[in-house]
C-alpha cells in the first residue's frame, strides 16, 4: 500500500492533465531538454526557479516545487513561521532555451495552502483579466522595451558597446552604431525570430548604448510573461558579447531613459474584434467631438488611466530611479521625450497617453524598463475598466508640445503632472481604491515594500552631494 503524502502548496488531490503533460514531456524529450525552470517572479518581475530534472517532471506539473516565498523580495509571508507556496507550471507557456537546448522555461502560477496565492504577480494580473472576461473583453497588450547594453570601460564605469563614441546629443536610428552593435542585435534578433514572437524591427535608440525591439502584441499574460522572458535572454545574448543589459530607467542623467510603453486594447470574446477600433455606423459623440478615429470605448478607457493616473503609474514606473527620467529636459542636450503630464493626445508624445496614428490601441509611455509587468498590466487594466463602466470623458486632447506650456498655463487648464517622486506616486497609489480592487490582499504588501525602498533610496548621502555641499555653506 502506498502511503498517501499530502500535496503542501496546492489543492490535496490536485494533479496536472496527465495527456497535456505526457504529450509535453515527449516534446521536452526529443528536444534533449534536461532540466526545467517553472518560474514565478518577485515584486521587481525578476524570474525566480528551481531547477528540476526531466526525470521528475510530472512532479513538477502537480506542484511538487515548494519556495519560501518570504526569502523573494516583495511577495510576503515574510518570516520562518510561514508555510511555502508551490509553483505549478504553466505548459502552455514553454520555451526551449534557444542558446542552450538542455532547459526548458516555464511561466507558473503559486499556490498557497491549496489556492492561488494572492501575493502572485502573475496571479494579480489573471484576477483582473477574469474581471475583463465576465464583461465580455480580451485584454491585448503590446510592449516596446528599450534597454542599454553595456561594457566595462578601461577607466572604470560603463561605457556602449560600438567603438564609434558618438558624441551627439542624440544616437537615434544611428546606422552606424547599429552597425557596430551586431553581435549582439543579431543574435538577439535570431532568437526573436525562433520563437515566433513577430519581430518587426530593431534599432539603435536615443541613448548612447541604447536599443529597442519590436515584436507583435498578444493577449496581456502571455505578453507579461515573453517580457519577464525578454529580459533574461537579454542578459544572456550582452553576456556573450562581454557585456551587460540594464533594464535600469534613467542610468545616465545626461542621456536617455528606457521606457517601456504599453500598447492596450480590448477584444471583444465572441468575434475577437477590436473593440477600440470604429465600426460602420457605430455612434462614437465623444470620439467625433474630439476629432479622433477610435470608438468611444477607446476614450472612456483612456479616462479611467487618466482618472487613476497617480496609482498607475506607481506600478508602471515602479522604482526610485523612474522618476529621474519623468522629466522634460533635466541634464539633456534637448527635450527627453518622457511623458510629465496627465494628458492624452492623437498622436503626441509629449503626453502620457497617445493615440498612435498607425494601429488602434492606447499607448501609456509612463511606463518604463523597471516594470513588473503583471502587476503593471492588472492596474492598467482595472484602471481602463473603470473608465469604461462608468462612461469617463477623457476631457480634450493637447495636440501641442506639452514641454512648452508653462505652470501657470497647466493650471488654468486643470492639466496635472504625473507624480514628481516614487513617494508622490505611491501615496496616490495608496489613496486610491482603484489599489485595492486591482490587487486586492497584495495592495498592502506591495505599498509596504515600496515604501521601504523609497526611505531607502532618499536618505541615502551620494558621493556627489559630499563634493558638492561638504564645505559649501
């Protein structure tokens, strides 16, 4: 008789779709894969995992990998008291390391005392998408990940990759920094490519240093989970070129910051058409009364980002170091091209929201490399939902260069900043109840560990400072 063993994590009894793993492992198997990563992340969107040998797979699918959750930074249970959570694989999810064909990656759910565990990202992000699904919606979302990658340089500190030290004031679409950057956006490239992701384009950016690559959206989990993914595999390709990739924001004060802007729309379920775009004879007042192509739905989601912008964008731009780059010129040769305002435009980069003229969608550019971007798609979206419910009006679209409109002006007009500080933001993150229905239990988890980094980060004393004030005064 065999002995029954409890399963700790996960519901007692719970076991994978034995066809559903079978037909995987056969895949792993012929692929060579040896070991497997199911992985889960941490408040920062850093993949964390075992590794588990092919052998015992099936374990792994019935959520036999138990973590100390409150040894990762930011998902509670906090203590060694508190029980540990399981992690259970997400098949559909996998990917074939394509620079190393021994390992699988998996993207997991937690699972805590046999239910998903409510400190999960991942999980955060499939509770508001369930929301969006009873009122008969998809959530797509596409993102645009711009990110250095840099070498060590012979006089200390960091320097681009290509020999050619630009010295403009911007490198943008530079041929010839492109050119000399190859080895590493060519393999990148390649490896988009294998995993079918619909790469489109790639180019050198505005920093010295500085890329982007563009690749198809997808429903928002999926997207979430190739971002924590993008990430990684960034890391190993500038590894191989005797480099590193930092997803840092603003690393230079003097050159660009790295967004990450989310392209979002809604599907309706039964037809998967895009219910942001216009249809023949639909009434669309609010889009006509301000002079835009999309449907009405399109602003009313635009309204609810804008109406919860503060909350928002705590998530979105999630670091001390986000706010550094959430400004209009700062050390710069010329404007930073970072969104400052709380305003929507056609197709304005100036503003936190656009309307991009070339695809129906929302674009959020307050949204940058440091993201988590589960927990930054379940706010979005809960923000853009409530938008939708109670019919928001985004108010008049600023067409204009907003860097050019002064205090005094933004005020007559009622035009608010977006937070100055990660202590601004969370503080309207933490006002609004909009938190608590995005997050729910894990709202007062992630306020507490931002806060904790915000003291942090504050009442550190630089060496610049010391240079600067030591014996000024």
């Amino acid at each position: 008789m065999v002995e029954h063993v409890p399963q700790f994590g996960v519901p007692d009894g719970f076991a994978a779709d034995p066809a559903h793993v079978a037909a995987v492992k056969t895949r792993l198997t012929e692929a060579g894969v040896q070991t497997c990563l199911a992985t889960f992340v941490d408040v920062y969107g850093v993949p964390k995992a075992k590794a588990t040998p092919l052998e015992v797979f099936e374990h792994m699918c019935d959520g036999s990998e138990l973590y100390t959750v409150g040894a990762v930074e930011g998902l509670g249970l906090g203590g060694p008291h508190e029980d540990e959570c399981a992690t259970v694989p997400d098949l559909d999810s996998l990917i074939i390391l394509p620079w190393d064909r021994s390992r699988a990656w998996f993207s997991s759910d937690l699972y805590y005392h046999g239910k998903p565990y409510p400190g999960d990202p991942r999980g955060v992000l499939k509770r508001v998408l369930e929301r969006a699904s009873s009122l008969g919606f998809d959530f797509k979302l596409g993102i645009e990940p711009e990110f250095y990658v840099l070498r060590p340089a012979a006089g200390g500190g960091w320097e681009p990759i290509t020999q050619t030290q630009f010295q403009g004031p911007n490198a943008c679409y530079d041929v010839t920094l492109a050119s000399e950057s190859r080895a590493f956006l060519d393999s990148m490239a390649a490896t988009l490519k294998e995993l079918g992701w619909g790469l489109y384009s790639y180019d050198q950016e505005c920093g010295k240093g500085q890329y982007e690559f563009d690749f198809s959206y997808s429903d928002a989990l999926t997207m979430a989970d190739r971002f924590v993914f993008l990430r990684f595999m960034a890391k190993q390709h500038a590894q191989a070129v005797g480099a590193i990739a930092s997803f840092m924001p603003k690393p230079f004060a003097d050159d660009f910051r790295s967004g990450a802007h989310f392209n979002m729309s809604l599907a309706d379920r039964a037809t998967g058409h895009n219910v942001f775009a216009p249809q023949a004879g639909q009434k669309r007042p609010l889009a006509e009364r301000y002079g835009v192509g999309c449907s009405d739905l399109a602003l009313h989601f635009i309204a609810g980002l804008k109406r919860h912008a503060a909350a928002v964008t705590a998530v979105t731009c999630p670091s001390y170091n986000s706010y550094q780059g959430l400004i209009a010129q700062g050390d710069l040769a010329d404007f930073s091209w970072a969104p400052v305002l709380v305003a929507w435009g056609k197709n304005n980069r100036s503003a936190m929201l656009r309307l991009p003229g070339n695809r129906y969608c929302i674009e959020n550019r307050a949204v940058d490399m440091s993201v988590n971007p589960y927990l930054a798609a379940a706010i979005s979206l809960a923000a853009g939902l409530d938008g939708i419910q109670e019919q928001l009006d985004p108010g008049e679209p600023l067409n204009d260069d907003l860097y050019r409109r002064g205090k005094r002006e933004l005020d007559a007009a009622g035009i608010t900043l977006l937070p100055k500080t990660l202590l601004h933001a969370l503080e309207g993150f933490e006002a609004d109840p909009l938190a608590e229905r995005a997050f729910g239990p894990y709202r007062d988890i992630y306020l507490a560990h931002k806060y904790r980094e915000w003291d942090k980060s504050f009442y550190a004393v630089s060496d610049e400072q010391r240079r600067t004030w030591l014996t000024f005064i």
